[in-house]
C-alpha cells in the first residue's frame, strides 16, 4: 500500500507544475508555489545519474541541517515541532504525512528509499542516520 502511495504522489508531482492548475502563487506567499501536496516547488528532483554516481557520503551536520529545513518548511508541519531528536508522532505526522516526507526526502537528497526501508523510519533522526548512511546521497 505505501508503495502505491508513494507512486502516486510522485505522479502527481510530476503533473502539478506544469500540466495541472493545482500549484498556486499568491502574494501573500512571496511568490513561493506549493503544490497540490502542500510541498513546496523547487527542491532537488531524483537524479537518474545519482544512481551511476560514485560513493560518497554527506556530512551528518548538513544532513541534519536540510532535513529539519525540509521538514519546517512542509506547510502540514508545525515548525516549533521539528527537531533533530523529534519523532514523527511529536510532529502529528499520520502515515500519508510520513509518505509524503519520505517523498520529499527522496527528492531533496536523489536517492530512494525502499518500502521496507521507509517503513523502519519514525523520527528524524532515523531519517537523518539513513540518508547519511546513503552513499549516493546528494
């Protein structure tokens, strides 16, 4: 079932910039588009070359500091609520939150995180220590 989920929310993505009215723009968000989701616009698609890429690993620092921006600038996230430590039941994430983070989390750093991977992820630092873990980590 979460893989179902995580393909559709891929596809829809894939649609909502540019084939599908359902990304807004308003002033009152400073130009910013959010898409049908709720994420924002802009951050980092899966690289296909991330793949064939070399092994290399990402610092723990930076890691930990892109996910918890990714993580407060998710607009169905209370900021206040995400630290390095927090887990996602702290944060109120149900299991279509924790998809779609696990979505973003995918496209921030191109990689890709199997089902049975994903599924072993309630925290951020859980999240955090397998992206750092990642060899091709982006």
């Amino acid at each position: 079932m979460m893989q179902a989920l995580r393909t559709g929310i891929r596809i829809l993505r894939s649609f909502a910039p540019s084939n599908v009215s359902a990304s807004t723009v308003s002033p009152a968000d400073n130009g910013v588009r959010v898409s049908v989701l709720g994420l924002l616009h802009g951050s980092r698609g899966f690289a296909q070359a991330a793949a064939c890429s070399p092994s290399t690993y990402l610092d723990k620092d930076e890691v930990t500091n892109r996910v918890v921006n990714l993580l407060k600038s998710t607009p169905f996230i209370d900021p206040d609520k995400v630290k390095p430590s927090a887990s996602f039941k702290d944060m109120q994430l149900d299991a279509l939150d924790s998809v779609e983070v696990m979505v973003a989390a995918e496209e921030e750093f191109a990689v890709d995180i199997p089902n049975t991977e994903a599924d072993k992820i309630s925290s951020t630092s859980d999240l955090i220590n397998y992206i750092v873990a990642h060899p091709q980590a982006k």
